[in-house]
C-alpha cells in the first residue's frame, strides 16, 4: 500500500503574530517553524498502516520554500520512507496550492493520501476536498478513527453533536482531526535515518490565484469593557447590564 | 450577475439553523448588489417544503431537489447540484455555513467550478461592485480582507456571525432533477451523541467552565446557568479541563477545540490563555468570573465580575431567571 503524505510548513501556533507594516502579511522574523500539527496525524496514521501491513511505501509532499525540506526531513525521521518538495512560497489561495498537489499527485500511484484537516497559518480547511475533487477521489474531511481494508476505507468524521460514517474506495483522500492517534516523537535513530532518506526537489511555478488577499490587521486590542463588581453582590448589576445594555438576555 | 446563491443545510429532512444565516448572509449581499437570493439543497423525501420556507428570510428562488438516498449528506450529488446551477445561472457569489458539512463541502464545489474560496468569513462587503470579505487567520490571531479574482465568488460563513433575519423574498419553489448516482463518497445518517445536544460552535450562548471550577462533579453550577439561559446555550470547556478528563473534547474551545462566535459566552474559572481567545474572541458580549483582578480573560471580556465562582454564579443564574421570568 503506497500512501502519500501531504505537510506544511508553518509558524509554530505559539507565535506572537504581528502584522507587517504594508499589511500585506505578518512578520516572521524570528518565527519557529513546525511541521502543521494537524499534518502529524496524518504521518503517524501513514507510518501505522504501513506497520500494520508490513509493507508499503510513505512519501511525504510538501509545497514549500527551501527551508521546508526541514518539515519533511522531521516526516522522515518520524518513519516516512521518502520525500518531495515542490518548491515555491505557498499563497493563501488554497485553490492554487490544491492544483500544484494535484497535478504532481496525478503522475504517482498510491491507494491512500492523508492530509491534516487544517493549516493552522491561513487556517483555510479546504486543500484536501479541492484535491480530491481535481483528482476524481474520494473524499472524508476531519477524521478521527479511520480502518483501511483492501480496496477501501471506512472513516469516522466529527459533525455537530456526532459523527458520520463515510465509506471510500481507494485510492482516497482523507483529513485528520486530533483524537486519531498520538504522533510519535523522532527518535535519534529516527533523525539520524532520516539525513540519508531520499528528498526531492522541484521547481514549480504557481499558477495565477483565484483569491487575493488585499490586507491583513490585528484583532482590536482589548475592549471596553469592565468589572461590574466583586463577589456575589455585583451578580443582579451584571444580570441588569446584560439585560438593558447589552440586550443578550 | 449578480444573483447569490446560498446552500440550505439539512440534517435528515430538517432545516438546521445555520442554514437560516446563510440565506441572511445572501441576501445581504444581494440587496448591495442589487441582485435576488437562490438557495438550493439536496435531501430526502418532504424536505423541499421546510426548505421552502427559507422565503421568509429572503429567498426568491428556492430549488429542491428530493430522493431516498438524500437522507444522509451526499457530496457527489450536492457538487452535481451546485455546477448545474452555476452553469445555469451567472451568480456572483456562492454562500456556505462554515459547519463541519459546509467546511466539507465547500472545496468541492470551488474545485468543481475553478473558482477561488474564503472560509470561515466573519465580514461582507461589496467594493466596486465585487464581494470582499474579511476571515480569521492564525487561529484569529490576524485578520484578512480577501477578494476574488473571478466569479462567482464562494465563501463559508462562520456560525453566529450573521444572525438571521426576516425579510420576504418571493420564494419561487422550483424542483431540480439531480442523480444520486454515481457515489464517490458514499455518508451515513449522522449518529448523535447524546440526543438533541447542541454543539457549542453552533449555541448562541455558551457557557464555558476552566480550572477553576476544581473537579468534574460541580458542572451542575453552569448545567443550571445554560438552564437558565434558555434554548440556544451550549456548554464549553477550557484545554485544561478537557485534558484533565472533566469534560468532553467535543466541547473544548480555543486553537486545538472549536473555535465559537456566540452572541453571549461567559467565561468562568478560565485564565483566558491565548489559545483560549483564539477560539472565543469574536463572540458577541464576553463575561468573564474570575476570582484573579489579573486575568488576562479580563482584557477580552465585556462585562468582568472578580470573585469566587462558586458564590458568583449561582447568584448570577437566579437573577437572570428572574429576568427572563419577567417576560424577558
Ligand atoms: C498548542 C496549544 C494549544 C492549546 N489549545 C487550547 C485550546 O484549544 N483551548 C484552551 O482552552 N486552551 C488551549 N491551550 C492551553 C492554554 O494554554 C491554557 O493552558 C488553558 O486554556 C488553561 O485553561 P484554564 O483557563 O481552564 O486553566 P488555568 O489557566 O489554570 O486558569 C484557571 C483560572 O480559574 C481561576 N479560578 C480558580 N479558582 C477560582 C474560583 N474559585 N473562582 C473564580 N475563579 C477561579 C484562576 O484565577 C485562573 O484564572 C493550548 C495550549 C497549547 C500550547
Ligand atoms: N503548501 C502545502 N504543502 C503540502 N500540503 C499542504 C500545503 N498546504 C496545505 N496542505 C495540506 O492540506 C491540509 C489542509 O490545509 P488548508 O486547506 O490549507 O487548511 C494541511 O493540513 C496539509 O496536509
């Protein structure tokens, strides 16, 4: 079984985000840089499958600058076998980063490609269905308990209030949510390994973008608000404000 | 072009409540660009009529399609649905609620149609004639104002940004013949967990329970607090109780939970870690207990009492009882 991998590099979901100046962005001067936690589902799930079969190939895929071969050589050392880097700064626009995937995805034989559910930097949630979708696959967004067979897949995805079963023939695509599984820790034996696994890199130009991000800010500092009171005592002033001011009861 | 169409989200045959603010978000749009309103969904036998009704909140042409095997979420013949449409009718913008169905969906049909997708938009605007809106990135940690390059122009609102309103539209009902086959991704019903529990990304009150509340056995203290609130109040829970096994992970809020926009959520025994605002600092009125004056939940809250929760909100619920008892 051949499972492809897709991960992202991003600012670690502990930065100070601060907006440049031009609003065109934020500031990543001295910003760590993590593979996208949500994305460590999706490799730990690979490299579990794998394991369970005791047999199969996990390829790692990453559109990202240079210094995204950090992301993946973490991949590999966390138990992938082998990695690509399509090299190019990824846009905002999920749709045009899902067709640069799709079109390397579309030349490479797999039965399953895993992704996170989500970038935790541009927080879109919308590559793997526009993947799925340019490739003809099936598709089960935000899945937390996923059973692989020959053929196909049965997944569990989280709605409101429940879940839903979703059935998929292979190949498929699938998200995963926190609650799958723990993503193990690269050991040093791991890291290690991963220096020598094969990494490769590509060149790619983007194609034009369907969205345009025209500006960025800083949530509003603050508000205006205030302590209505101490203790048990200020509770009926608190109720009363609620009730003529801010009008939410 | 410059008709908006909006998707009608059903659970079984039922309208669900977002399905409402994304016909308010539509025709808010509209009426700036001096368009009408489509809704469409796809769902099982008799599900046409609820949806019909979604007149009252502005639709003008509501297109239904029925069969047995819509019971469940069908993405195949909902992405079938929509490029129909979209090939029919020249609209400006395609609307989703930012649901776990939408946030599904969505993609598909952006990929289907080759157009470009926001998701999870808190604002709406029109600019030279052109939708521009504004989202959450960074787990809300940053703001973006985004336009589209091309129409129509999809986005995915956030649940409890655009509370829906009445305004009559002309509510043409109109069948649409769409095939159920052939199923890609083939969905179950949705299997509730515990019957009729509203989500907490979806309350329009929220009542959130951190640290402070000392141990899973004194939920009973905001269990009557969501009481007394009425319909439309969910519970939430800080990371710290949820790792600590007092709570559900269903019903964290914050960067690794659901992120909620209630028009009320109240906070109590919760620091207000960043993580935890990133999840909860669009919401509406912000109320924060706390028995530290430093909190930095403080720094985001509306409306701050300082004390111990434990006699705090067992007042506040009593009053607020009263108050909705009075015809409130
Ligand atoms: C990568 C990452 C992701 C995270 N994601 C999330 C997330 O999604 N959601 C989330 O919530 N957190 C998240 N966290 C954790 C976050 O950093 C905080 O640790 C957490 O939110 C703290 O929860 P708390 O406010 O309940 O507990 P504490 O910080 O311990 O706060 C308890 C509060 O209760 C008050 N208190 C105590 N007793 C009383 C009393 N009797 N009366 C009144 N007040 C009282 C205290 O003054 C204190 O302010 C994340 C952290 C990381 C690193
Ligand atoms: N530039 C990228 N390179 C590789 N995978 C990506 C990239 N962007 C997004 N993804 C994948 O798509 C998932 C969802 O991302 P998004 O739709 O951008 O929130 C991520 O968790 C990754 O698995």
């Amino acid at each position: 079984m051949n499972i492809i991998v897709c991960v992202k590099r991003v600012p670690d979901s502990g930065t100070r985000v601060r907006v440049t100046g031009d609003g065109r962005g934020i500031d990543t001067s001295g910003v760590k840089y993590v593979v996208n936690p949500y994305d460590e589902f999706a490799v730990e799930e690979a490299i579990q499958i794998r394991e369970e079969r005791g047999e199969g190939q996990v390829t790692a895929l990453c559109l990202g600058p240079d210094e995204a071969e950090e992301q993946l050589r973490n991949a590999l050392a966390m138990g992938a076998d082998d990695a690509v880097l399509l090299e190019a700064e990824p846009p905002m626009d999920g749709l045009t980063v899902a067709r640069e995937l799709a079109a390397e995805l579309e030349d490479r034989d797999f039965d399953l490609l895993l992704f996170g559910k989500q970038a935790i930097d541009d927080d879109n949630m919308q590559v793997p269905p526009m993947v799925a979708e340019i490739l003809g696959l099936p598709c089960a967004t935000v899945v937390v308990d996923l059973d692989v067979e020959d053929g196909r897949a049965v997944a569990r995805r989280e709605v409101e209030g429940g879940h839903e079963m979703v059935e998929l023939e292979l190949p498929a695509v699938v998200s995963t949510q926190k609650g799958l599984n723990e993503p193990r820790y690269a050991d040093l034996k791991g890291i290690m390994a991963a220096k020598k696994k094969p990494l490769e890199k590509k060149e790619v130009e983007l194609a034009e973008a369907s969205t345009e991000l025209l500006s960025m800010r800083e949530p509003e500092e603050g508000t205006d608000g205030e302590i209505v009171g101490e203790g048990a005592e200020a509770a009926p002033e608190l109720a009363r404000r609620l009730h003529e001011e801010a009008k939410v009861l | 072009m410059s008709d908006v169409l909006a998707y009608a989200e059903l659970r079984g045959s039922q309208l669900r409540g977002v399905a409402r603010e994304t016909v308010t978000g539509a025709r808010r749009l509209a009426d700036e660009l001096g368009g009408d309103v489509h809704v469409v969904s796809v769902g099982p036998p008799g599900s046409g009529e609820e949806v019909a009704s979604l007149a009252d909140y502005g639709a003008d042409r509501i297109f239904t399609a029925e069969d047995g095997e819509f019971g469940a979420y069908h993405p195949d013949a909902l992405v079938r649905a929509f490029q129909y449409l979209a090939d029919q009718e020249e609209y400006a913008a395609i609307l989703f609620p930012a649901s776990a169905r939408g946030k599904d969906l969505a993609p598909r049909v952006a990929a289907r149609l080759g157009r470009g997708l926001a998701t999870e938009i808190t604002d709406l605007e029109v600019e030279d004639g052109e939708p521009v809106v504004t989202r959450p990135t960074y787990a809300d940690k940053a703001y973006a104002r985004v336009g589209f390059t091309e129409s129509p122009a999809l986005m995915s609102i956030r649940p409890n940004v655009f509370i829906p309103e009445e305004s009559q539209g002309s509510g043409e009902h109109e069948e649409l013949e769409v095939d159920a086959d052939p199923v890609r991704t083939r969905v179950s019903p949705v299997e509730t967990s515990e019957e009729g529990k509203l989500d907490v990304a979806e309350a329009s009150q929220v009542v959130s329970g951190g640290r402070g509340m000392q141990g899973p056995d004194n939920w009973s203290l905001l269990e009557d607090l969501v009481d007394a609130l009425g319909p439309g109040t969910a519970l939430g829970a800080s990371r710290a109780v949820v790792d600590a096994g007092w709570r559900p992970h269903a019903e964290q809020v914050g960067q690794t939970g659901k992120v909620v926009s209630p028009n009320l959520y109240v906070a109590v025994g919760i620091s207000g870690a960043i993580q935890h605002l990133a999840g909860m600092r669009t919401s509406n009125v912000i109320v924060a207990i706390n028995k530290d004056p430093e909190a930095p939940i403080f720094d985001v809250a509306d409306y701050g009492i300082i004390g111990d929760l434990f006699e705090v909100v067992p007042e506040l619920t009593e009053e607020i009882r009263k108050i909705r008892g009075d015809g409130g």
